[in-house]
C-alpha cells in the first residue's frame, strides 16, 4: 500500500481520480471490463500477484549491504520493464501520467529494500 502513495498523492493534487491507477492496474486481468468494482477486484489481486512475485526476486537478487538503495534502483528497473514494455500495451495504464508511476515503483523498491534490510539484521543478531 506503501508503493501508491506517491501516485495517489499527485492524483489528489492534480484534482484527479485517486483511483485511476487502481483501476489501470484492474485492466491487466480485465481489460475490457468498465465496472469500477470489478476493476478494483481485479486490482486488488493483480498488484498482491505483482508485489509478491517483484518482491521475491528482489530478495533474492538484492546486496547485503545498501539494500534499501539498492531496492530504490531496482525500483527504476522494475518501472521501465512494467511501464516501458509491459504497460504500454494496456491503454488504462498507457494513459497515466508516468512520473508518478515510477515514484510508486521507486517506492516499492524503497519499502521492499527496507524490510529485506531489518528481516536480514533480525536473522544475523539470533544467537
């Protein structure tokens, strides 16, 4: 949840739907449907398969040592595979604005980059 703040926070200033991004990422599973409520299922199960499956092979790939940094870069990586190549071809995900989009992936690198970091410290401090 951590990861949409900074696109869901331009949205709010921008006077634009906060939830356009969830409904883009509710396109992936359905994209033809126009319901809102079947969008934001459909999101809602698309991101956790996204997060988790990201989120695994960061802690697989990420270093020891500056993983939060780390997990930032990866972020950028992770955007310009899921903007640049995959999300292009989904027109709801085509027509958000980008910037805002790579701050939610830099974010998720962030958090993921985090946690890896304490869970890591944590395994390395028990006797």
């Amino acid at each position: 949840m951590l990861s949409g703040a900074p696109s869901t926070a331009w949205a709010i200033v921008a006077g634009q739907d906060p939830l356009a991004a969830t409904r883009a990422a509710g396109s992936l599973l359905l994209p033809n449907e126009t319901r809102r409520g079947r969008l934001l299922a459909g999101a809602a199960v698309a991101h956790t398969a996204l997060s988790l499956g990201w989120a695994t092979a960061l802690a697989a790939t990420l270093p020891s040592r500056h993983t939060t940094a780390a997990g930032a870069v990866a972020g950028l990586a992770i955007a310009a595979l899921d903007l640049g190549l995959v999300g292009r071809r989904f027109p709801r995900i085509r027509e958000l604005p980008v910037l805002p989009q790579v701050a939610d992936h830099v974010a998720f690198g962030l958090v993921v980059g985090a946690v890896l970091t304490r869970v890591r410290s944590r395994r390395t401090s028990r006797p």
